[in-house]
C-alpha cells in the first residue's frame, strides 16, 4: 500500500480500482512524463498537483480533495511524492518491466492448477 505524508498526515493509498485508475489516468500520463524527462518548473509543479489529484482519489474520501492537499503540503512533503508516485503505478501494474493485472495468473485458474482433484479432458 502506498503511502503519502502531507501536512504531516499519513494518508494511505491502496492499489486502485478500475474506476479510480480510470480517474488518475490523465495525471497519471502527465506526472510521469513530467517525472522521466526534464521538465520547466511549472511544468514540474504542474505534475506535483496532478500527483497530489492521484492521492486524492486514491485515498477516496470526501473530504480529501486536491485543493485540501495543495494547501497542506510543504515543499518537502511534494518532493517525496516522487516515492509515492511510483509505487502506486507499481501497485497499479503500470510500472514498465513489472507484470501488470493482465499478466498474473487470476485466482480462479491459479486454484484450478493446485487442485489435486483436476482431471485432464
């Protein structure tokens, strides 16, 4: 689980959902371009608040906005975001050279082969 220290708050942040990822992609694309190359300072600020609408949806709570983050995160808290960042995309199944969701085996054909009970058509 990843996790994210703002305003001196722990929040974490469990792998995400279709549905959140769905909602994190357009930050999720912009901080990670903004992160792997060189980028201007706004563009680096820009990527920081689009990281910091990730934890938001990624914590899901109400009351846990971007706005509430932007406001209550110190310089330093946003340069360790970088940390954070790649282990949600890690979780994710989005980070290059990890196995993504597609990848694993699913449950139920993992239980099907360590069944000693399989017979074979």
């Amino acid at each position: 689980m990843a996790e994210a220290v703002i305003g001196g708050v722990v929040y974490e942040i469990a792998p995400f959902k279709f549905k959140q990822l769905r909602a994190a992609a357009p930050f999720l694309d912009r901080a990670q371009k903004a992160l792997t190359g060189e980028a201007s300072l706004e563009a680096a600020m820009e990527a920081s608040a689009d990281l910091l609408t990730i934890i938001a949806i990624g914590v899901g709570r109400p009351e846990v906005t971007a706005e509430a983050l932007e406001d209550a995160a110190s310089l330093a808290e946003v340069i360790q975001l970088r940390e954070t960042f790649e282990a949600i995309v890690r979780e994710a199944g989005l980070a290059v050279g990890e196995p993504g969701p597609a990848a694993q085996t699913p449950p139920a054909a993992a239980a099907r082969k360590a069944s000693p009970n399989r017979s074979t058509p």
